[in-house]
C-alpha cells in the first residue's frame, strides 16, 4: 500500500530521552515502565516489551524514538502515552530504534 507524504506526516514521532525506568511486573508480558522528557512536549510515561536486550538501569539517558499522537492506552496500572518504537531481532525480541548522535529532546522526525 502506498501513502502519501502528508499522511506520514500524520504520525508525530518525536526523541525522547528515558529519565527513569522501573521494572513491569503487573505486565502481562515482560516490561519496563518508562518516563520519557520529551523537551517542549513535557514528560510522558510509557511501558515496553523490551527485557530481552535491556535492563532499566541501562535505558536512563538513552534517547529513543516514540509516536506521541497515539491516543493514551491503559495497561494494567501504567497509563501509556507514547508508542516507543523498536523492530524485532531475529528472535522477535524488540530493539529500540535510537539516533546514533543526542539530538534535541522532542525533535521530531521527518
């Protein structure tokens, strides 16, 4: 399927740098909850599927990439209001896609 330009622009993914990362065990599925600064936009919470390559002691200060005009999803006690993107290993375990250089905190992707 072929989109156009402005329906991508549609999607509002922005960097975010995670500022804390606590373990998910209510998660039905393994987790992490994540706080993200998101510059101008503010901080915004999220959870992830993502233990199989990280720790949450290793995400504080990592910058990813997250769709930040996703209506807010409610999953168990964690409001999630980012979609923090990754694409699956060769096992199917997320990877988080992140800049390679710090850029500004809420930049968004074009």
């Amino acid at each position: 399927m072929t989109i156009s330009f402005d329906d991508f622009l549609k999607v509002d993914i922005r960097v975010a740098r995670i500022t804390r990362a606590e373990p998910f065990p209510e998660a039905r599925k393994p987790a992490i909850k994540l706080w993200l600064d998101l510059g101008d936009l503010g901080e915004r919470k999220s959870s992830a599927q993502i233990t199989r390559h990280y720790a949450p002691e290793t995400l504080i200060g990592k910058q990813v990439l997250c769709v930040v005009n996703f209506p807010p999803r409610q999953i168990g006690p964690v409001r999630s209001e980012v979609l923090v993107l990754g694409v699956p290993d060769a096992e199917g375990e997320v990877v988080l896609i992140r800049p390679d250089l710090d850029v500004p905190n809420g930049g968004r992707l074009y």
